[in-house]
C-alpha cells in the first residue's frame, strides 16, 4: 500500500498495530474502497460491522478462507460476532509472538493445521 493510502486511510486514533489490521481488512474487501462499514477502535485492534453478504464462505466466495490465511501469516487475531440483521462484526488484532500466551501470540497457519488434525484446539 502506497503513503497515499496511509494519508487517506489511517485514521489519527490509529496505531500501528490497528493500522497494521485495517490493511488486512482492506485485503480482505480488495480494497479500502469496497469497505462497507465504519472502522472503529477495539481496545488493541480495530472492529467493523459489515454486511452479511457472499463473502464469508470457504470456497465459493472465498473471503472467510482468505481471511483465516491472511490472520495467520500476519499474526491478526480474527473473529466473527453478530452486529444485527444480516450483519457480521469483525474483530481484528495484531499478536507480535508465534509461541507463548494464548492472550498474546498466534500461530502459523502450519501449526494450527497440525494442532487441529492432531485432535486439539488450534490455538
């Protein structure tokens, strides 16, 4: 992403970690363009309420996969709430570890995988 998007995008409240989850969520949507929502701060992270629509599905329409690769290579914690009819909340945070306390890393999406097919919990 260029400066020119920093400039229009970022919000001032904005750190560098929620920064860090509203590229990813500009990703997600292919672009801070198509983003149908308003940003807002969640303590550390960002969160969006955004239209139920297609994109949160496995395959088909691919964005919750996407979304689930994008949080692991980028160390985001992602999560999907309700936020009223036809309408999902995501939830972003950044971790800075792999290893250590739930509260604070994320895995690989490597390990989450082996972890999940071993019979435990991904995280």
């Amino acid at each position: 992403m260029s400066e020119d998007h920093d400039l229009f995008y970022r919000e001032p409240w904005m750190s560098d970690d929620q920064w860090c989850c509203a590229k990813m969520l500009a990703d997600l949507f292919y672009g801070f363009h198509h983003i149908d929502g308003k940003i807002k701060p969640d303590r550390h992270g960002i969160k969006i309420g955004v239209p139920e629509g297609n994109w949160a599905m496995s395959y088909d329409y691919d964005g919750l996969t996407r979304a689930v690769v994008m949080a692991h290579d980028r160390s985001i914690r992602f999560r999907i709430s309700p936020a009223g009819v036809d309408r999902l909340k995501l939830h972003f945070e950044k971790r800075h570890h792999r290893d250590g306390k739930m509260t604070e890393s994320h895995p690989t999406i490597e390990d989450a995988i082996t972890r999940i097919r071993n019979g435990r919990e991904a995280a």
